[in-house]
C-alpha cells in the first residue's frame, strides 16, 4: 500500500492520568477524548488553605553571598581544630 493510499491514523498518549489522542490533518477529537481538564480557577480557597500558601511556601531567608563564603571557607579550620581537641581530650582521659 501507497502512503498516498493509507488514512491517517490516531494517536493516543497517557501522561499520568491524563488520556488524549493526535489526530493528523487539523481534526479534532471529541472533548470527553481530548483529556482537557476543568478550569479550576473558580474554586475559592479557604482560611486554611490561604494562610499555608502565604506563610509556609514563601521564600526562605538566606544570608548574602560573603557569610556563605567565608562559612565554607571556615568550615575545614573549625573542624580540625574540634578533631585535635577531642583527640587531645580522649588521650588525656585515657591515662
């Protein structure tokens, strides 16, 4: 068969729970195929709902560009001084 003879066939997908179909040459399936979904824009959101929004998921603080710097750059010094103080601890203990 041609590719010229042969009609022009559907294709589905599935992406989570959503469903819809390609369909070639400009068609467009029925709405109850397409998977469109409600607007949802119209639901008012509650008390709870507005104050999880606002103050739960804002932003988080963090400190400028120097503090983080110099605190990684700190960091290895602070450590190997806590080792040789606990070390010098242990073996003092240890007698």
């Amino acid at each position: 068969m041609k590719p010229e003879e042969r009609a022009p066939r559907e294709i589905t997908y599935r992406v989570g729970w959503k469903r819809g179909s390609i369909v070639p040459n400009g068609r467009r399936p029925p709405d109850a195929a397409s998977g469109d979904t409600p607007d949802l824009s119209l639901i008012q959101e509650s008390p709870m709902q507005r104050w999880n929004r606002s103050y739960l998921w804002r932003k988080a603080p963090s400190p400028g560009h120097r503090t983080l710097q110099v605190a990684v750059l700190a960091m290895p010094v602070v450590l190997f001084a806590l080792f040789l103080w606990m070390a010098y601890e242990l073996a003092r203990h240890a007698r």
